[in-house]
C-alpha cells in the first residue's frame, strides 16, 4: 500500500509540473521588444506572473489602448476640415473596428489564448501590427494630431503579445 501511495504522488508531482504554468523574466521578454522601456513600463508592474497572466494583461492594456484611440478618431472625423483628412481618419476607424480590424482580431486573440492556441494568438497580434502600420503610416496624408502616437501605444503593447506569444509557443 505504501508503494502505491508513493507511486501516486510521484505521479501527481510529475502531472502538476507539467501544467505548470511558465514564468520568464520581464527583462528576458523586454529585450525582444523594438521599445525595451516600453515594454519595461508596461510589464514590471506584473512581473513575476506567469506568461498567460502577463498576456491577459496586455490584451486588456491594447483593448484600452484600441478604445481610446478609436474615439480619438472618431473626434477627429467630426472635426475633419479636408477630404483628404476626413478618407484617412475613415481608413483608420475601419482598420481598428470594422469586422477583420484590429478590435475583432483582439477579441480573437483573447479567445484563443484561453484555448491554449498560440500560434493563431501570434498570427492574431500580427494582423493588429498590420492594421495599425496601414493607419499610421499611410503615404497619401501627413498626420500632424495626437493619432500617431495613441495608435503607437497599441502598436507597441500588441507587439508585446507577439512576443509573449512566442514564449509561450516555445513551452
């Protein structure tokens, strides 16, 4: 009895380690990030949390990012005195709400991290890179507002969760 007692718990640590959940240091997760101190800033309140906790985390921080930069826009199509600058801040709302935008992609990536599926969360965070560059970096209008850099907050923090998505493949 004492033999199958000790075999269970053998057992029971061997399962329980193998669900574990990853930690890595925020400098180790940082220093892949194109703004280290960014990423520093964002993650060191939360740091010692495991990877899917750090991911949650950040999901919520470009959730809250995405939002306020989509009523920016939308404050700066109401306001809009050109063409030129009304079809690019149009460009730009599509891009973060419409179905297939960055909002959608996000909502997705949270799915899938719960789902354990971090691939598609890589793919996901990847999309939302795309979408914002296609914003902000849109040859036919110079924008001089506060939009490059709100949608630069989210662009940094989404690439966070590429990179914690890379982590968490490699567990």
């Amino acid at each position: 009895m004492v033999n199958y007692s000790s075999f269970l718990f053998v057992f029971f640590l061997c399962a329980t380690s193998s669900y574990a959940a990853k930690v890595v240091s925020v400098n180790d997760i940082c220093q892949k990030a194109k703004n280290p101190s960014f990423c520093s800033n964002l993650l060191n309140p939360k740091s010692g949390a495991d990877l899917v906790t750090l991911a949650q985390y950040t999901i919520d921080v470009v959730r809250a990012d995405i939002t306020n930069t989509v009523k920016l826009i939308n404050t700066l199509i109401a306001s809009s005195r050109s063409a030129n600058a009304l079809n690019h801040y149009k460009l730009c709302l599509k891009v973060f709400v419409n179905n297939g935008g960055a909002l959608f992609v996000l909502e997705n990536i949270q799915r899938v991290l719960m789902e354990g599926n971090y691939q598609l969360m890589n793919v996901g965070a990847n999309d939302i890179i795309t979408d914002i560059n296609n914003c902000i970096n849109d040859p036919s209008f110079q924008d001089t507002s506060s939009l490059p850099k709100s949608a630069g907050d989210a662009l940094q923090a989404d690439q966070i969760i590429q990179i914690l998505s890379t982590f968490l493949l490699s567990n």
